[in-house]
C-alpha cells in the first residue's frame, strides 16, 4: 500500500523530503478530478491532504469517509498552520477500532 500526498506545492516539498514519491497538487479548480482518481485506485493505504483542500472536498470528503475504510484519509496543516475548526479524524478512527481515546494534555 503506498502513502499519498494531495497538497499544495510548498507541502508537497516538505512530503517529498519526507520520502512520498507520489504527491499530487491541484492546478485551477481539478481537486475533485485528482481526488475522484485517488479514491479509484486500489494501491494506496493513506492519502495526506491539507485542511484547506479537504475543506473544498467536504461532501466527497464526508461520503468516502462514510462508505470506505481505506485509505485512511489523514488531514494535515499546509504552511499556515492548523485550522482552529480542525477535527481529528486519526484520533476518531483509533477510537473505533481500540476502544479507547487517545488526546494530547
């Protein structure tokens, strides 16, 4: 299974130098393309997107979410940091399938 990155350009350097060799960044309005393409494919086990473009993919977002297990979709900040409405879907899914609640004091 291979880890995604759908991001922007100064993110996608950071996921690069990270290791990804696959990361995606939309040009113009073709989020929901690159998403639609991602989703189909039967290879990947966890796409990395940045807040800002899950947040232009709510619905779709939402909908995957909902029907699919995975890839685990995992929201990150982009450059200008975390968004004050963040919700932390890993956590959530942690809880699901251990039982227990894991937060940070």
């Amino acid at each position: 299974m291979k880890l995604i990155g759908f991001c922007d350009r100064d993110t996608a350097v950071a996921l690069r130098l990270a290791g990804l060799t696959e990361v995606y960044t939309p040009e113009g309005n073709n989020e929901k393309d690159i998403w639609f393409d991602l989703t189909d494919r039967d290879d990947i086990g966890v796409i990395f997107i940045t807040e800002k473009i899950a947040e232009s993919l709510d619905k779709y977002l939402r909908d995957f979410r909902i029907r699919n297990n995975i890839p685990i979709v995992v929201e990150i900040p982009d450059k200008h940091g975390r968004r004050k409405d963040h919700v932390d879907f890993v956590s959530h899914l942690i809880k699901k399938a251990v039982g227990i609640e894991v937060s940070k004091k």
